[in-house]
C-alpha cells in the first residue's frame, strides 16, 4: 500500500514525491576516464600518428584537474569529478586532444560551440551559479608548510637624524 495515498492533501503528496525524485536521482562524484571523451576511433588514430602529440589518457587528467579546480568549496577524492560536470569535462578533453591535429579539421562547429558552452558552464560553476552535490568522501587535507611572515624593516634613516639640512 502507498502510504503516500491516504496523507490527505494533494500538496503534501507531491512534496513527498519530489523529495523522494531528488532523492532517487542525487549525483555523486565519479572517476572520468578516456574511454569517456566523445572522440570517434578514426580521430584517436589521427592524432596519435602525430609525432610528440599527447595521450588521450594524459588530456583526460588535465580535464579532470581543470573542471576540479572550478569546483568551489569541498572536494572529492583526487581524479574525481561532480557527475553533473561529467559531459563539460568529456567536450573540454574532446577539444583539447584533437586541437593538436594541426589544420584543425577536427574541430567541427558543433564541437566548438560545446567547448565554448563547457567552459562557460566551469565559469558559472565557480560563481556560484551552478552547485554541485558535495562528495561523500572528502578529499585529504595535505599539510600547509610554515608561510612567510613580513614585518615592517626598521629604518634608521629618519630626517629627525640628519644634521645640517
């Protein structure tokens, strides 16, 4: 029996489901890999015959890294990123991999336009405008080493101290 059925108000019904949607569909923190980025076989291939072109697995990190320092606030584990910024992380790791093919023929319109939106939506992540959901697992704090502290010199150098002018 739905015990949502017999509550009584519509109202109350409908806040009970959409919290239980919520619920149901709460993103976590994911490990976004290469074999994740929207890049077909063919331009894989294309890239990697350039001699000193960078690894797809080696742009995926510096994806990864890019959209974890827009997150603002607590962060996952190290290689992890918010679901809800899994796709931004994909065309941004699309864009960058296959920029280094040099006439840029792989880089269609539509693949810009969704650099262009990805990295958009990172900005609106960092003001605010986008939240993510916080990580179940925090990532570990690293030690801070001693900051440099400044204090002001002492001058002896004062016109009190000068003679004769």
């Amino acid at each position: 029996m739905d015990p949502v059925a017999n509550s009584g108000s519509g109202a109350a019904r409908s806040g009970w489901r959409r919290g239980f949607l919520f619920a149901l569909f709460l993103m976590a923190w994911i490990t976004f890999a290469a074999a994740a980025v929207p890049v077909t076989a063919d331009e894989v291939t294309k890239v990697n015959a350039i001699v000193g072109s960078s690894t797809l697995d080696a742009i995926t990190v510096k994806a990864v890294n890019r959209v974890r320092s827009f997150v603002p606030g607590v962060r996952g584990p190290d290689g992890t990123i918010p679901d809800e910024m899994a796709d931004q992380c994909g065309d941004i790791a699309a864009y960058n991999f296959l920029s280094q093919f040099g006439s840029g023929r792989l880089i269609t319109k539509p693949r810009q336009d969704k650099y262009d939106r990805a990295e958009k939506d990172l900005e609106m992540l960092a003001a605010g405008k986008i939240t993510v959901v916080p990580p179940d697992v925090a990532a570990p704090v690293q030690a801070s080493s001693p900051s440099p502290s400044f204090q002001g010199r002492k001058r002896h150098n004062q016109r009190r101290r000068h003679d004769g002018f």
